[in-house]
C-alpha cells in the first residue's frame, strides 16, 4: 500500500462530493431532454427552451464552484483531489458544450434540426445517462463489475458518436450547397461531439478511481 | 491551518514572481493599444503594427518562461506552484490569442474592421486593464475588497464579450453573403473571445489566491 | 538539492517508460511516412491506408493507456510524474491529429493534396523524427548537449510550420474560389499545425527533464 493511501484510507472520508456530482450530471439529463424537445420545437418555441438550458448550465456552474471551493476546504477527500477536480470539469465541460449547441441553433436561426444531428444527441442522451448512473456507483465502488459495465458503455457511445459525427458531416460537405449553412451546422456538430468526448473523460477519471479503490 | 500553509507561512516570500506578472500585464495592455490602432489604420499600415504586437508576444513569452523556470527552481513561492502556474498561462494565452487575431487580420487582407469587432477588442482592453490592476493588487494582499470589486469587474466583462460574440456572429451570419469573408472574421472574433475567456481564468487563480489567503 | 529529488536520488529507478516512449514515438515516424504515401496516392487507394494509419493510432493508445496505469502503480518514475504525464499525452496528441488528418483528407474525398500540404507533412516529419530521438537521449542523460540540440530543432520545426500553415491559409483565401473546399482544407491544415505544436509540449517536458537532472 502506497503511503498516502494509508493516511487516507486512516482518515474519515467526506462525502458531499458525491452528492454533487449526483445532482451535475442529474441536471445533465434534464439538459439533454430540453436539447431533444429544442430540436423537435418550432423555432419560435425554441428560444424558451435555450433558456432553461442555460439556466441547467448556470446551476451546474454552481455546483461545480462549490466541489472546487471544498477542494480548496478540505484536507480529505473521498478519492485523489485531482480526480475530483477532473471529474467537475469534465462535467462542467460537458453541459457548456450541450448549452453552447442549443444557444447556437437558436442564435443561428437553423430551421430544420438534422437527423443525423438527432441522432447525435441521442447518443449524447445515453451516455450522459450513464455517466450518472457512474457517478452513483462509484460512491460505494462495491459493485465494481456493474461500474465497469456503465464505463465499457460510455466508451462505446463515444465511438458510436464518433462514427455519426463523421458521417453527418461528410454528409453535410455532399449535399448542403449554401456554404454557411454549412459552417452553422458544422459548428454545432463539433459541439455536440465534443460534449460526448468531454462524457467520456469523466468516465476514464471514474475507472481511475475504480482502479486505485478496487 | 492546513500544514502546507503552515510551512510556507513560516518560510521567506519570493517576490520576484509579483514583478513578472505586472510586466506581462503591462504588455498585454500595450498589446491591446497597437491592436486598437491596427484596426484604425490604413491597410498599407497595418503590416508594421502587427510585427510590434508579436514583439510584444515574444517578449512575454519570455516572462512566461522566466516564470516557469523560477518556478522548478524555487521551493519558496508567493503562493501555490499550481496557482503560479495557471496564472502564467492564462496571461500568455491573452497574449497568443490577441497576438494571433492581429496577425490574422492582415493575413486575410481585412479591409474594414467591422463595428461588432471594434467593440470586442474595446472589452478586451477594459478586461486587460483590470487584470493588470489586480495582478498589482495581490502582490500585498492588503486590500482584499479592492482586489475582490477588480476581479468582478473581470467577469462582468468575460459576459460583456460573450453576449458581443453571439451578436458579432449572428450579425455576420445574417448580413455578411460572401462566405469565405464569413470564414475570415469569425476566425478572428474566435479568437479575441477566447482571448477575454482567458482573462477570466487570470481572474479565477487570482481569485483562489485570495480566498486561500484572506 | 530539494527533499522530493534526494528522496528519488535514493530510490530505484523504473526503466519501462522510456521503452514506452521510444514505441509510441516509432509509431508516429511511421504514421508520417503513411500519411506521406496516402498523399501521393490516387483516391481509390487511399482508404485502406487511412486504415494502417488508424491501426497505429489505437496502437499508441495503448501505450499511453499502459504509461497512466503505470504511473497509477508506480511508487518510482525515472523523472516527475507529472511529466511523464504530460509527455505521453503530448505524444498521444500528436498521433490523433495525425490520424485525425489522414481520416479526414479520406472523408472528405479531397482530389489532389496541394503543394503547402505536402511541405506541412514533411516539416511534421521531420519534428516527429526529433521527438523519437529527443525520447532514446533522454534515458541516459549522458549527451546533454545533443539532446539540447535536437530539442531546439524540434523548435525550429514548429517556427517553420507555424510560417507554412499561415502561408497556406492564406493562399487558400487568395485561390480557392469554392468556400467548401476552403472550409474542408482549413481543417485538415489546422490538423496538421496542431500535430506540430504537440511535437513542441513533448519537446518542452524533455527540455524540463534536462534542465532538473543536468
């Protein structure tokens, strides 16, 4: 056992981190709901929408303030401060991308939402649902094979968004001719994309967590 | 008190670190002057004003450097290596992205400077100033509500810039139809944007510096 | 001599990461030489190389993956942990960039690569070629001089694509008169200058290692 998981593993752990990240990537699901019923809105509607999703954005900016603000408090953390501090941003990184992308669509008045977009943000969906359900199991880590199991799957849907991601955009080069339609829509794939990257640094900070406590 | 600061608080300050951020501070307010006149200036003009700003860029980056060296070899620091470090970055960051728009601007042949991007880099220069004032303000540490209203004002200009951006864009989106200029000038708003996002990381270590140390 | 480094003076020293090092830098002097031959080829051939290229991308992620658990496990690194931390993720950046180019010059179903491409894949080389021996230098430290040397090359290479990347640029401004075009070249060329910039962070952690073990 190395020195320092001694002295921690002799010391009481604190546990509101988990709590937070509880309540970050609950109001990521929320997000990712609103973001699916922007797309499927009237562009009249949508402005509303964009707005309670940044208002999700602004709360998980709040929680993200306090973990790193108790990092600064706290001498014992449940696991290494520096993966608490990766995980925070990465979820943090996650919902300004999804906030980004919504604010985008509406500010660049897109009119019809893609269905290789769609698909995108399905993708995203689901692996922010697992990232939650990480986030959940790594409290106790005593089902570490179920944890893997949510991790394996965050990892498959980065792929799986990788792959739609390519192809909405080889798509979009082939059949959009009006060059700035090109570069808007452009513009908020890569930030859908890289919501779901950002998804899956926050499961490699859980499977180094899993790693050190298993 | 945590032990670590316990340490430091027994141990002598180095003062020297204090003394390089007040001069890539002052660069980058010089910096944002000549880019002020850039934008001002005849095209035929330009190309001169632009090579003193990236003497300006290069003489920060040899700050940064100093900074980073100092920091390996000293054990005794102001405050947190991490903090020193961060603070270091964010600054020669302001100076790329700034450094980079200007050179873009004459790359790409501009002819006008349009009013969405004067405005911009007038936010710019305010939050510049305000970064220098507080880099000078932490050095003692003696007037913490003081240091505290410069550090908001810093924050108050990162939303300002935001809120410009999205106008900028969409503005140019709506009226701009040649799209290879719709290219060019998002480019360059891109990066005086993100030139202000890293001010505000300037002003969120110098921020932590205070908590830690009020 | 500070505490931490007499501490390691005394201690053991792990030689795997060099080896790690030396592969994944022999990947990325091979994935140039393909991303060269897929340039050079005719479309129909392109594909399968993009393919080869892919394999040592995942290859050198492998690598990477070993060095962090590694670094997880290891009490003993030959330098800072943090800067092997960095060093593998420079290098690991600079294979997905490279990667990511190849992809999308397939992708994108790019007709011929222009004349600034291929200078800007022969200027990576010749960087990645440096790295891979900056890497064998750095094991034993005995020949300073010559690992100071090939630094300040890998240097030299990034000033020297920095100049190519923006002549390029702007020369697709000037010439291209498809705005698609421009916007799928752009991207591949910013690929490329970002692979170079990586090779440089790698070459500053070396230059990091020198100066505190010189």
């Amino acid at each position: 056992m190395r020195f320092d998981r001694l002295i921690k593993a002799l010391l009481p752990r604190d546990d509101t981190f988990f709590t937070h990240f509880e309540k970050s990537t609950q109001y990521l699901i929320d997000a990712c709901g609103l973001l699916r019923r922007l797309a499927d809105s009237k562009p009249q509607d949508r402005p509303a929408i964009a707005d309670q999703i940044h208002d999700l954005e602004h709360k998980c900016d709040m929680v993200t303030h306090q973990v790193f603000a108790s990092l600064n408090a706290t001498f014992v953390t449940p696991f290494d401060r520096e993966d608490v501090h990766v995980l925070a941003s990465a979820l943090d990184d996650v919902m300004d991308y999804l906030d980004g992308s919504a604010g985008r669509f509406v500010l660049y008045k897109i009119k019809d939402c893609p269905k290789d977009m769609l698909n995108l943000i399905e993708i995203l969906t689901s692996s922010v649902k697992e990232i939650h359900k990480g986030v959940v199991l790594v409290r106790d880590l005593d089902r570490p094979e179920m944890l893997q199991e949510t991790l394996k799957k965050v990892n498959e849907y980065e792929n799986k968004a990788d792959a739609a991601f390519e192809q909405a955009i080889a798509d979009l080069f082939e059949n959009e001719k009006d060059p700035i339609q090109v570069i808007k829509l452009k513009e908020i794939y890569v930030g859908l994309e890289t919501a779901t990257d950002k998804c899956e640094d926050a499961a490699n900070v859980l499977e180094s967590i899993l790693i050190k406590h298993a």
